[in-house]
C-alpha cells in the first residue's frame, strides 16, 4: 500500500485514466471525486454501487478506514483525517503508475 498525504483537490493519479482528489474535508467525512471513465468504481461495503463510465465522475464520502474501489485491483482506502489534509492509501497491482499530480508534468 502506497501511503500518501492530500490537501483539498489534490489529486492522485493512478494508472493512465485515473484521478481520485478530496473535494471536501470534514472532521469525520471526507468527501471524494474520483475520475475514472471506463472502469467501475464501487464503495467497499457494497461492491456493485456506482460506476464512472457514465460522466466520468463519481462523487463518494468516506469515513476513516472505508475504501473506494476501482476496476478489480485498485483500492483506495482513507487512512486518516488531519484538520484540512488526508492520508490516503492506494493499493493497486505492482505494473500500475500512482503519483501525486504534482509530479506528473
């Protein structure tokens, strides 16, 4: 698992079509759009919910240590909230690139 710190709308980028950012951070809830046309993507606790290829976004809240689950093989689970950042663990096949926005240019 690939640990990684958020402020608001930083995003990750995971693979080729892939971005999850926190859009709203709360003291118990953080809310995330992900980015993901053509994969589904489902909250942890119910598998089969939701699914990106419609718009291309996907909107979901998530407390700590509830996942977000994208394709078959990528997980993106909150690990923490700290005031007005979130770390973020993403688990995802070893041949699958995952960097913060920031270093992608």
């Amino acid at each position: 698992m690939l640990v990684l710190t958020r402020s608001l709308h930083q995003v990750i980028l995971i693979g080729d079509n892939i971005e999850v950012a926190p859009d709203r951070i709360g003291t118990k809830v953080v809310r995330f759009s992900v980015r993901a046309s053509g994969y589904p993507v489902a909250r942890g606790e119910c598998p089969s919910a939701g699914d990106a290829s419609k718009d291309g976004v996907l909107i979901l809240a998530r407390k700590c240590g509830e996942k977000i689950l994208i394709g078959g093989d990528i997980i993106v689970t909150l690990l923490k909230i700290q005031g007005n950042r979130v770390k973020v663990g993403v688990t995802a096949p070893p041949t699958v690139v995952i960097l913060r926005d920031e270093l992608a240019a």
